[in-house]
C-alpha cells in the first residue's frame, strides 16, 4: 500500500506529464479524439462488434449498469394523472409504509406518419420558445414579429391578466422564437470565430450517449443488473443455461477482463483464455489495487494490447465484488497515445464506474484522460483520501461531498474537463439562440458561471474549439448567441462555453454543435427536477428534436429523449407524469395562470418552436412518531398494542404534500397538543396549527405528534337569581383539563310557576383546571303586563287602554265595569274578544290583552222609565271570589245634586290617573297584589270622557237605614244618567 508521500508523488507524476506533452497539442484533442476506441487484434474473439453509433440505439434500450443507470425497460412518458393533493400512501404503524410510486403506465403507441429526416438532439442549452397551450385551438394568439424582450414581456403581462379574466389561453409568439436579448443589453461579448473543428461523419464521445452493456466489446451475454448478482460467487467456466461463459455474464466488457487480467492475474494465469476459464467473483476478493504501470504500455506487441485495453475499456461492471480494493490508478500513456493517435491528450471510452459505489475501503483513486461523467459512485467513501479525476466529462460534483475524510482535499483534482454535446438542428434562418449553465454543477451542486469561449487567450487544450458563434452573457449563468455562422458539408459550427469554479480547479469547456435545415421545426425539451420550495433544477441537458414542419412528434420514439429519460432514472428520480409547455415552471402551473399548461408527449411541428419541460421529483419519506408530555415534563412514545412505540410512515414528493389529518389519531387517554418536525432529529419546529399539509422535502422529514395526558375533572353548571342567589337550576359535567368547555343557558327558567329571565350571555367558556370549575348564569323575574281595551260592538275604541304590571307568577284579577258612559252615552258591557288573555290568571314573563267590548244603551224616550242592563255571561267562566267581611256602615253625607262637583265632609276625593288636560292617555298602574282593584283609573277616565265636574262617590260605602231608602229613591231618577259603579279588582 502507498503512503501518503507516495499518493502525492504519484499525483504529481501525473501533472508532470500532463505538462510533458504539451508540445503534441497541434492535432485534433478531446473532440476528434474522442473517436470511440476498439480494442482489436488476435485476442479479439468472435460475436464481438463495432461500436453502434448513438442515433441508431433504441428507444430505452441505453446503458443500463448495475449502478449507474437503473432498469428502466418499458418506461415511457405517457401522461397520468398524479394527485396534488393526497399522497400515495398514508402514515401507516407499520415499520414501512408502500411506496407511492406511480404505476408506470402502458407504452404510448408509436404515430403511423414519422417526422421526415427528424434530428433527436440533445443540447446543453435551453432555448427559449413562446407558451403553446394544449389546446392551442382555444388559445388567444398575438404575433409579435421581431419584438424585442421587453415587447414581449410587456405583453405577456397582459396576458397573464387576459388568461386570470377570462379563462382563455394567451399564446405570444414572435417571428423569431429564439430571439433572445439585443447584444447591447449582454456583457462578456465574444465574436464569433471561423473555425471549424466538430466533424460530422465521426463517431465523437458524447458525453451523455453511452453503449448499453449488451453492447460493449465481447460476447454480449449481459442479461441484467439482476440476472448478473444471481450468479454464484465460485461459478467458473461455461454457464450451459446460457451458453456463455459466466465471467460474460457478470462482466460483460471484455477488454476490462483483458485489463484485469493483464494488470493482476498474469502470474495466475498464463493466458487470457485460462483466466477466463477459471476466474470468479471470488477471485476479486484478493485484489486491494489496480495500478496501470506506463512501462506496461508500448506502441507494439503485448504492450499494445494492454494499451488498447486500457483505452477501450467502457464499464468496470463486475469489479464490484473486489470488496477489499484500496486503491486504483488508471492513466494512459501519454506517448503511446501520441504514437498511436497523433494525440497525446487522447481520451478512452471509460465511462461507467458504477461498481465502485460499494467499494469502501476505496483510500485512492486516480483516472485520467476517460470520459467519464457520473460520479455518484465516489460518494460516501470514508477512507478516501487521494481522488484526481482529470480529463474527463464530469459535470456534476455535487455527489463527492459526501465525502468527509479531513485528508481528502477536493478543492484539486478536476482540471480540463469536457462536455461534448450531441449536435442540435436549427431552422435555417434562426439568429439567435438562448443557452443556461444548468448542467455543470459545484460541491454544492450550485449553477458555475460560464461564459462564451473565443480562445483570445489561446489556451493550448481548447484552441481547436473555439465559438463560431458570437454571444455574451444575459445573466452568470445564462448566454445568448447571435451571429451564428452556418455549418459546413463536413464540420459543425459550435457554440463553445468555458466554466471555471472559484473554488477549486474545477474548470471544462462545453461544445454544443449545430447544424442548420430548411423548413423544420422545434421542439425543445428540458428535464427538471422539482424540489421542495417549488423551485427547479435541470437534471440535463436540453434535448432539442427537428422534424419537418407540419410532421408528428412522439417524446417516446424519440432516441435522445429517452436516454436521457433513463439516465436520469438510473440517478434515483421518479417521472412525475407532468409535461409541462411554455415556462415550464411548476409554480406557474399551480398558480393556473396560462404560462405554464400540461401537455402530452406527441404533438405536431410548427415554424415556432415550442418548449415542453419533463417534471422529476425524488421521493423522500416522512418518519411519524406519537409522544405525550408526561407530568415529570419528558416526552414518552405512546405505545401500540404490543407494547411498541407507535410510529408510521409515509412516502412522497413536492408534488403529492401529506395531509395533516393523517397523523391526527384519538385516543382515549390523550389529547392532541401540536406537530413539529424535523430534518435531523434534534432541532424541531412547530408546525402552523392553521397547516393543512406536511410538504416532503428533499430529504426525509421527521413528524413528531404531541399529546397531553388527559385529566378529568368535574365541572357544575348553576343558574340562580340574582341578588339572592336562589337556585334555580343546576348541572354538572366532566371534562379534560386544559380542554375549553362552553356552557349554554336558557334564556328563561320556570320555577314553581314564576317566570325568570336570563340577564347574563347564553354561553359561558372557561379553561378546565384541576378543581373548581363553576360556571353561574344570572336570571331576574320576569314581568308580565295586562293591557285593558275597551271597544263598541264595531270595534271603535270607547276609551283609552289601561296598563297593569305586576311580577310573573303573581295574580291578576279584571272586573269589567258593566255600564260606562262615553260622551254622554251609555253603554253595556258585552263580552270579550276571542283573543283576549284571561279575566283572572297569574301574570306571564309577556305582555297580555285583554279587550272588553260594550254595546250602546238605546235612549229612553221621555228619559223616564227603568232600565234593566242586560245580564252578560263573560267568555270564560271565573272562580266565584270569596266573600269578604261587610264592614259596618259609616255615615256619608247626601251628596248636593246641584253641586255634584264640591267635596262633601267625611269624603276622600279619588286620586285622578290622568290628567284630564291631556286628553285620553294609556293609563298603567303597577301591582303585585292578588286582587287588583281598577275601578278608580276606569272612573277616573270615564270622567274625563263625559267632562264630570267631579269623582263620583264609591258604590260601596254605606249609611244609615234613613239615608240608605233615601238614596234608592235618588238612583231611580237618576238611572238614565249614572253608570253603576262596580268594584273592580
């Protein structure tokens, strides 16, 4: 094993002759020479092909490697609906929940009229095209022509507001649809450069087109990730299910066998053939390092063979079973390839190093001059100390900061690297185009700064590739290309951009190249991955397909299309099911304001481009545990029925956010307190009680549930009158403590016949403590009124109504007069209206009427004679009174017909209800009494309607026997004109 001073030699060995061959920098680099390599001569044994070029792969057969790309047969892009709302799988108690994957839905049918000569391309940048709705017969379309970006901003704008008012989708177009920004309005500017160095008719390393495994050099006897781990640990020789050698089986790349061999197994076995033979994954237990010496590689003979090897080697499939490798150190002899390919920087076909994903005691690793660009299998590797990964394609370092050993310095180690995009097609006549950084990515997984190349500083390793394009930055991350100059019969133009990250020596070019085609048109395809504020990152490059315009498109017959979409799969993201046009923002799509509408995978070309945006999420789970506050103030699990803590889970993503009424369960013995969570256990925040959802988040989430032990206590109700807090009603209840609890009151009570109302709120809410809970509604007495009506037979009101009050519950008696005088007129009590309250009952908690009605006495011809007053049986039959004592009689004076008016000795005048001043007045005397007299307050009025000059005497009083016969005579004279006055209780 290689000490530390050796691991540092050993890098600079390699810087040493990075700078060595500079002088070999006159012919074609990275790009021509990224020609795919085969590994040829002798030892190449038949049913082995040539490389198949990358347009003619199919549909979702790419690269599908135990690691870096995941099983994916039958995936399409065919659109289902993904609820918002509800998630997939609830919090359930069991230790997993289901997944909520979607079910992948049944392969689209392919369109009987393919695009005429279409170009599946896939693209670095993201070129900007007009919003075109799903149902673009419906839209509101404006053509701007050759608008500018503010034009059609300003427009868009209104749009918007169109789209809210309406319902109906705006679709902004303008003549040229990749128009971007005017060149005054960019910074960094470069000019375009005539020069010409992509060849058309090569084979070239694109860095994102990989051969599937079924396809690397050798027998082509891969049959899966999974097939492949089935086999035995000691399978040797021929597998005679198969018809294969087993070692095909799991390590399908022949020219890694013949590397491996070469390199560790030479002593073992003599030749190639008895390796192969006897070799098995057992064997690799042994093997701590893979050291590729210079001295091995020659320009002839056996030298030339493990050279070819080493440079035509595609996948590391298989060496995931040397569990205890250390250390790799793979770099091609920079004199040999020079020999060789004229090109000393030449780069080999190594791009897949997903076996190494679970190679932990991985302490080295140094690749060189390789195409690789996943480098997720390098991630979480605890003993890594030394990693230099130059000269290859990565775009993406995010994944090695999982890797925390102090002694791995990773600001170092990732120079020169190049992306090499598959060529995109132009509708001829496009002026500008609009590209993003999105796909080269930090330690952090940040967006680099870029800007477009010219080579003005005539950089040795990229002077071949400079832009042949003008462009200057819109934003730091984002270019805009004018002036594009057209492409040759042989060669493509580029647009060429150069990234460096101020952080470490992470530093490439991007190649994007292009060609130009009469009539055709665009569809531009981005995948995005959707996060957890709604945000999105781009997982890839754009893909942009041409086809002829007025043809048919199918995302899912597309090559590009779906190797991307595989790729992307293979690194753990889920296809959410949503296609979006226009923006492509998922946010616009939520808000529903017409920027942004699902649509499907096929469609039709068009003059204008059209964008559609493939929406990825990553599941991430949601881990629930149920805790109470216990009384020692801790937090303790609550328990299921066996005795275990409770918990659930539930999987999801941003699209489908988790209802917070999941976790909400009863029990008889808790309460619910609140919900916080978490993203590491241990700093919590309390979810908003208003909260309807949990949202998943890039990572998973920890759910806690809060309760509080339940303690009942008693709660009394009473209602009592207020003042002398008699009871009168009483309840009791119970409750939890720390529970509000709301008691309601009638508005009257009745108690033993007597009437009381409320004067306190109907409900009364308190917060239950321990002890003393009482909640006191007041009430008062109700009071009841009478009101007496008198009316003739039509319904004329004789005199003026008379108001008696008193308490409910206490009695009230009325006696009607049986004869009243009104303006000279005598008339005869009747009867009493139907409706009418009773005569005699006890006072109610409401008011009462009572109406006598009375008849005309017809006159007297001659005003002589008797009058016998008509017997009157009143409606309802009252209780005879009981008889009271006679009093003895007291002289009374004879009253003086002649001055009826003047006060008689002995006599106390009545005291007058109303003042005769004012007229006929309601007239209301108070009273609890349980005979109420009223006949004064009747005379009295009486005498103010007929204008007596005074009160007459009480019926009742008595006199003398002398006085008593004398008075008879009297009251016959006068009986035409005097009322009989009646005592009126």
């Amino acid at each position: 094993m290689l000490g530390k001073n050796n691991q540092q030699q050993k890098s600079r060995r390699v810087t040493e002759r990075q700078s060595r061959y500079k002088e070999y920098k006159s012919g074609k680099f990275w790009v021509t020479a990224g020609t795919t390599i085969l590994f040829g001569g002798l030892l190449f044994f038949a049913g082995s092909t040539n490389l198949v070029k990358a347009d003619t792969v199919g549909n979702v057969d790419v690269a599908q490697t135990s690691e870096s790309v995941a099983d994916s047969d039958g995936e399409q892009l065919q659109q289902k609906e993904v609820a918002l709302e509800t998630p997939k799988a609830a919090v359930t108690t069991e230790t997993e929940a289901a997944d909520a994957d979607v079910t992948n839905p049944e392969p689209a049918a392919t369109p009987k009229t393919q695009p005429v000569e279409e170009d599946v391309t896939n693209s670095e940048p993201s070129a900007k095209a007009p919003s075109t709705a799903e149902q673009s017969n419906e839209a509101v379309k404006q053509d701007l022509g050759n608008a500018s970006d503010a034009q059609v901003n300003e427009v868009k704008e209104t749009a918007k507001q169109a789209y809210v008012d309406t319902g109906t989708n705006q679709v902004i177009t303008r003549s040229d649809a990749t128009a971007a920004v005017s060149p005054d309005d960019l910074t960094n500017v470069v000019d375009a450069t005539a020069s010409f160095n992509v060849p058309k008719n090569t084979d070239l390393h694109y860095t994102y087109v990989h051969r599937d495994l079924t396809q690397v050099q050798g027998a082509h006897a891969w049959k899966g990730a999974a097939y492949a781990a089935a086999i035995a640990m000691d399978a040797k020789g021929v597998d005679t299910a198969g018809q294969a050698y087993y070692i095909d089986e799991w390590m399908p790349d022949y020219a890694f066998q013949y590397l491996l061999w070469y390199t560790n197994f030479r002593a073992q076995y003599s030749t190639i053939t008895l390796f192969r033979d006897n070799f098995t994954k057992n064997s690799l237990a042994n093997v701590t390092k893979i050291y590729v010496t210079e001295g091995s590689q020659s320009t002839s003979g056996s030298g030339l063979q493990y050279y070819m090897a080493l440079m035509s080697m595609a996948s590391m499939e298989g060496l995931q079973y040397a569990t205890n490798l250390k250390e790799i150190y793979m770099v091609p002899n920079l004199s040999v390839s020079q020999t060789i390919f004229k090109d000393a920087f030449m780069n080999g076909n190594l791009w897949d190093i997903g076996a190494l994903k679970n190679l932990n005691k991985l302490s080295s690793v140094i690749i060189n001059f390789f195409v690789i660009n996943d480098v997720t299998a390098l991630g979480n590797k605890p003993n890594l100390t030394t990693l230099n990964l130059s000269y290859n394609q990565i775009a993406d370092l995010s994944a090695l900061q999982s890797d925390t050993n102090p002694a791995l310095d990773l600001s170092k180690g990732f120079i020169q690297q190049h992306i090499l995009l598959q060529p995109i097609t132009l509708r001829t006549g496009t002026t500008a185009y609009e590209t993003p950084s999105f796909i080269i990515k930090d330690l952090l997984a940040n967006n680099l700064p870029i800007t477009a190349f010219d080579n003005k500083n005539n950089l040795e390793y990229p002077k071949l590739y400079p832009s042949t394009s003008s462009g200057g930055n819109v934003d730091p991350i984002t270019l805009s290309w004018f002036n594009l100059l057209p492409d040759s019969t042989t060669m493509y133009g580029n647009f060429s951009t150069l990234w460096k990250d101020p952080n470490s020596d992470y530093n490439g070019w991007i190649i994007q190249p292009y060609l130009f085609k009469e009539n055709v048109g665009n569809v531009i395809v981005d995948y995005a991955y959707l996060k957890s504020d709604m945000s999105q990152l781009n997982l890839s490059p754009t893909s942009v397909l041409a086809g002829d315009v007025n043809t048919q498109f199918d995302l899912n017959s597309n090559t590009n299309v779906m190797t991307q979409f595989s790729n992307i799969i293979g690194k753990g993201y889920k296809y959410s099911y949503i296609i979006l046009d226009g923006t492509g923002l998922y946010s616009d799509y939520l808000a529903n304001n017409g920027l942004a509408n699902k649509v499907n995978t096929t469609g039709t070309y068009t003059d204008t481009a059209r964008n559609m945006t493939l929406i990825f999420v990553k599941d991430s789970k949601i881990n629930v545990s149920f805790v109470y506050n216990d009384t020692d103030g801790t937090q303790k699990p609550i328990l299921d029925g066996s005795g275990n803590p409770l918990t659930g889970t539930a999987t999801g993503n941003p699209t489908t956010p988790f209802p917070v009424s999941n976790v909400l369960l009863e029990f008889p013995e808790y309460k619910f307190n609140s919900i916080q969570v978490s993203t590491d256990g241990v700093n919590w925040t309390t979810l908003d009680p208003a909260a309807k959802t949990i949202p998943f988040g890039d990572e998973n989430l920890q759910v806690k549930v809060i309760y509080d032990v339940i303690t009942k206590t008693a709660i009394n109700i009473k209602y009592v009158e207020k003042g002398t807090d008699k009871l009168l009603d009483f309840k009791s209840d119970t409750g939890n403590v720390g529970d509000q609890y709301t008691a309601t009151a009638p508005a009257t009570i009745t108690k033993n016949g007597v009437i009381y109302n409320l004067i306190d709120s109907d409900s009364a809410t308190i917060t239950l403590v321990k002890d003393n809970n009482t909640i006191q509604f007041n009430y008062e007495i109700s009071q009841g009124t009478i009101t007496e009506h008198f009316i003739d037979a039509d319904g004329n009101v004789l005199l003026p109504d008379v108001t008696l009050t008193g308490n409910s519950g206490s009695a009230y008696k009325v006696t009607p007069d049986q004869t009243i005088t009104v303006d000279g007129k005598t008339y005869t009590f009747k009867t009493v209206t139907s409706n009418s309250a009773p005569l005699e009952v006890l006072y109610t908690g409401d008011h009462r009427d009572i109406t006598l009605v009375y008849v005309l006495v017809p006159e007297t011809p001659g005003g002589g004679g008797e009058v016998t007053p008509p017997v009157v049986t009143p409606p309802t039959t009252e209780p005879e009174p009981t008889p009271e004592p006679t009093p003895e009689p007291t002289s009374e004076p004879t009253p003086d017909p002649a001055n009826p008016g003047e006060e008689q000795p002995g006599e106390t005048p009545d005291d007058p209800i109303i003042d005769s001043t004012d007229g006929a007045k309601p007239v209301t005397k108070d009273t609890n009494a349980t005979e109420i007299n009223n006949a004064k307050a009747v005379k009295a009025v009486k005498a103010t309607k007929v204008q007596q000059a005074s009160i007459l005497p009480q019926t009742d009083e008595t006199n003398s026997t002398g006085i008593l016969a004398l008075g008879l005579a009297m009251f016959s004279v006068l009986l035409g004109m005097l009322g009989i006055r009646r005592k009126h209780e």
